[in-house]
C-alpha cells in the first residue's frame, strides 16, 4: 500500500520496533507429539469424525476481516482431511477490506480445530471451522490478519516472561430492533428504526396498545411484559452453550427498545475473540429467525444509553493469578503497573477500541459513559473499575470500560494487552485513584481529570502519535497501522463531508 504523507507514524524511528524473533512469530506446521502421543493430527481427526458422526455435508471457512466482519467461503466436507489442517485452504485475499492487492492475492486460511462445530443456522448440516490467515509458502500468519495478530500477542506476552496467560472477559451490548431503514444519497440521507417495547410508541394508533413501554434509561431490568425480549435472549443463551460458551447472565439493559446484554466465561485472549466472534454470529442469527434485527453499533439512538462492550482483563502464570496483592482494592503492583499502562495509552487505544465515528456519540459525558481516564474501585464513573464482588485471588482483574462492540475483539483486545503489558515492563505508575462520583466533581476538580478521545479523527491523531508500545515483538506492524489509520480517515471523512439531517433544522432558514 502507498505511503500516506498525512500519516505521522510512517515517519516513526525504525529503532522503536523489538526485532523479531522466534518467540513472536506464529507458522503452522505439524507440531511435534505430546507425552501422550496425541497432537494437530490427532485434534484434525478429531473434527472431521464430528463432521461424519454429524452427517455434515459442507465445511463452512471462517476468519474474521481487518474491521471485525466473519467472512467464509465453503467446501464439501469431502475436502476436510488431515492434511488442510496443516497446509490450510487456499484462497483469493484481493477483496478483502484492507487486505492483499491483487497482483500477490493467494492467501491460506489455516483451520483450527478448537474452533469447530455444527452449525446451528445451516439448512444442510455444515460443520463451521475458524481460521487463521497465513501466507503462501512460507505458511506464517499474515501480518494483517487480526486473528494472527492475536496469536502474536500471546506469544509476545510468554516471551517477556512476565506472564504467560492473559485473560479477557468482555460484556458486550447490542440492541434488538424490530425494523431498520435508511439510505444515503447525494440529495437527501435518513435512518428510522422501531422496537415494539420503544416508548415513543406508547401512542401507537392502528393496532392494540397495551401500554407495556421502556421509558428512556429505564430498561434495567423490569419483568415481563415490559421487557417482551427474555424467551429471544434466552433461546440465544441455549444455542451458545449448545456450542460450547458458558454464559453466565442474561438481561436488557439500560435503554429503551431492547437494548440487551449477554454475558460468558472469561477464557484466553485467542479464544475470548473466538467466542465474541460466535456470539455475534449468534445473536444475529436467532433475532432473524424471529424477524428481528441486532445491532452492535454503539450508539443506535439518541437521547438513550449506547453499547459499550466492558473488557476484563488478568495476567496469569503458571496457574496463578497475578494482579491479587496488597496494593490498592487488593490489587497487586502489577496490576497498579498494567493500569498505568492502559491510562497512559487510553487515547490512542480509542482508534481501536472505538473504531467508528458513531462511538464517539456513546463517549460523551451523562450517559454512564466512562470518559474519565482515571481507576477506581466499584466506581463505573471511571474509565477502569476494579470489580470487589469477590476477595478471591482468582477474581481480581480490572474492567476497562470504554471500548464498544464495534470494535474487532481480536485487534482491541491485544491493544489493551499491549498496553497493559507496556505499564508492566516500564513500571508505570497510574496515579492515584478517584473514588468520588466524577460526574458529580466541581468543574475545577473535575478539568484534571483527562477524558478519551471525543472523535474518531481525534482517537487517530494520538495513535499516529503514540503507537510505538502496539509494535514490539512485531505483534501488531507498521504496514497494518498505516493501513489502518488511512482507512479509518476515509470513514471520518465520508462523514464530515455530508450534510446532516439535523442541519436543516438548525440552518435551512438562515
């Protein structure tokens, strides 16, 4: 991809980037046999025994795009042998948002056997198998591939010998919607969505109106009949842990018209993206089975609460948690350093983690929104929270609350990883923390406290600024961040050079 002269950290010194080594790079090959004699073959055999016992007829390939999209083409489940799970699918990468041009186009998409299982939604019995990228020849992870990304991560993180597991749990929030439209043209652009549960249809003519409506803010959480979403919520539960996601909770949330929230087990960080990718897949797929819509988008309605998607986060090693301690709300100096981290980073993670134009409409202060760039204990006015529900050793983790589900989990996650991780080795010192209601400090008090980003341009700014922390060990490269700010500027820009309908309303008659 050209150069882009706008793009500050094209011009970053090269002596910034760790070398790469064999400890962060991620090839796929047959690895050698475990003690037990069992390894990759054994796992691919695994598989397509599930796919015969399963009467699967077709192999649907799946890996995630640069903006957080599952993308798949399929095979028939005659093509499933041992031998894809080590020289993977072959496959043209050129029409991929972000990806390869089409002159050096062939790409691998290398199976993980973890990831399979019969999809739920398929007429014709499919067995589903997530991929990593890797390029031709060589069979190393594409630099560009999220998932890949991902995996370099957590190798970057064992080879610092600090930790050797990070542990994410996200609570992603998402609104189900009974209608959706809108269009965008030259002449004139409009969106109109509608819930039957939405207060602004207590006055509804033309059909029976029970007068079971969720007043703004409000949806947390009333019983049935206000809430008319729990059997649709539910049945999306009992298809995850069908597939194997251990939910944990269930309920609608904050804003009017089914606004929802669906919580699982906390895993790996590979495997937790996994995870967020099928629970999307999920939730959309029975909402349109009820004809319903879902949407991830963070701020879908004006004058309600947006979706965030709060990530918890852990270092571990060898078994052990390693942000317990005698430090502040129980916490280690480990994790006070990994705070540190997160704060000092916090707006350049926001081109990551608030990845669109519309997050920057959830980020803005009175909603429960956590613009405050400060740590806390219980306090949710904080952009990070130490969640006190336990005293175990296990339990303590910091939540960190901005991002939004919007975000691609594998790129956002290893982002904070990243960053956390840079607080750690550095020994940053977070500061003190905030107990106070920030949303309540006097304005003087309250101006020293730093916010995130109000905008995607100004998110973008800082990560072409501060991103030296995202590159050691190669994890994330300077080729995919240059791709991605340029990419992420054509958005903002799409949308700062169209009118506004709400313009009309304020400047038509000047």
């Amino acid at each position: 991809m050209p150069k882009q002269t706008s793009i500050k950290l094209a011009k970053s010194s090269s002596r910034l980037v760790a070398p790469a080594s064999s400890a962060t790079k991620v090839a796929f090959s047959k690895p050698a046999k475990h003690a037990n004699g069992a390894g990759a073959s054994a796992s691919a055999r695994s598989v397509i025994e599930m796919a015969r016992k399963q009467g699967a007829k077709m192999v649907d390939v799946k890996f995630v795009d640069t903006f957080g999209t599952w993308q798949h083409f399929s095979v028939p489940v005659a093509e499933l042998t041992e031998d894809v799970f080590v020289e993977g699918f072959g496959f043209d990468g050129s029409s991929i948002r972000g990806w390869k041009s089409i002159e050096a186009s062939d790409m691998l998409a290398m199976p993980d056997p973890i990831t399979a299982f019969i999809d739920p939604f398929c007429t014709v019995p499919t067995l589903s198998v997530t991929c990593t990228i890797a390029e031709t020849g060589t069979r190393e992870a594409y630099n560009r591939d999220p998932r890949g990304i991902a995996q370099r991560g957590e190798k970057y993180l064992q080879s610092t010998g600090v930790a050797d597991t990070a542990v994410f749990g996200p609570e992603a929030e998402f609104f189900i919607f009974d209608h959706v439209q809108f269009d965008s043209k030259s002449n004139g652009t409009f969106y109109e969505i509608d819930s039957e549960e939405a207060i602004w249809n207590s006055g509804r003519n033309g059909e029976p109106n029970l007068g079971y409506k969720i007043r703004h803010k409000e949806g947390y959480f009333p019983v049935a009949p206000t809430d008319t979403q729990q059997d649709i919520r539910t049945e999306m539960c009992l298809i995850m842990e069908q597939l194997g996601i251990t939910v944990e909770r269930q309920h609608h949330e904050v804003a009017t018209a089914g606004q929802a929230e669906i919580d699982f087990r906390f895993d790996t960080l590979v495997k937790t993206a996994d995870t967020m990718m099928l629970y999307k897949y999920i939730i959309k797929n029975v909402a349109k089975r009820h004809g319903k819509t879902v949407t991830f988008m963070p701020k879908p309605l004006f004058g309600d609460n947006g979706s965030g998607m709060h990530t918890h986060q852990s270092l571990w090693k060898k078994g052990k948690p390693l942000f317990a301690g005698n430090e502040y709300a129980g916490m280690s100096e480990m994790a006070l350093y990994y705070i540190g981290g997160i704060l000092k980073h916090a707006k350049a993670l926001c081109a990551i983690c608030n990845p669109t134009t519309n997050s920057y409409k959830r980020l803005v202060p009175g909603y429960e929104a956590p613009v405050n760039l400060a740590y806390s204990a219980r306090n949710r006015s904080a952009a990070i929270r130490i969640p006190t529900f336990s005293e175990s050793p296990k339990a303590k983790r910091i939540e960190y609350r901005p991002p939004d589900p919007a975000a691609n989990p594998y790129l956002a996650y290893t982002a904070l990883l990243m960053a956390g991780l840079d607080g750690v080795l550095n020994k940053i010192d977070p500061g003190e923390p905030i107990d106070k209601n920030m949303y309540e400090l006097a304005p003087e008090e309250h101006a020293k406290i730093p916010q995130v980003c109000g905008s995607l341009a100004e998110a973008l700014d800082h990560l072409e600024d501060d991103h030296e922390f995202l590159l050691k060990g190669d994890v994330f490269t300077r080729d995919f961040l240059e791709m991605w700010v340029s990419h992420k500027r054509k958005e903002h820009d799409a949308l700062r050079l169209r009118p506004h309908p709400y313009e009309f309303f304020l400047y038509y008659d000047v």
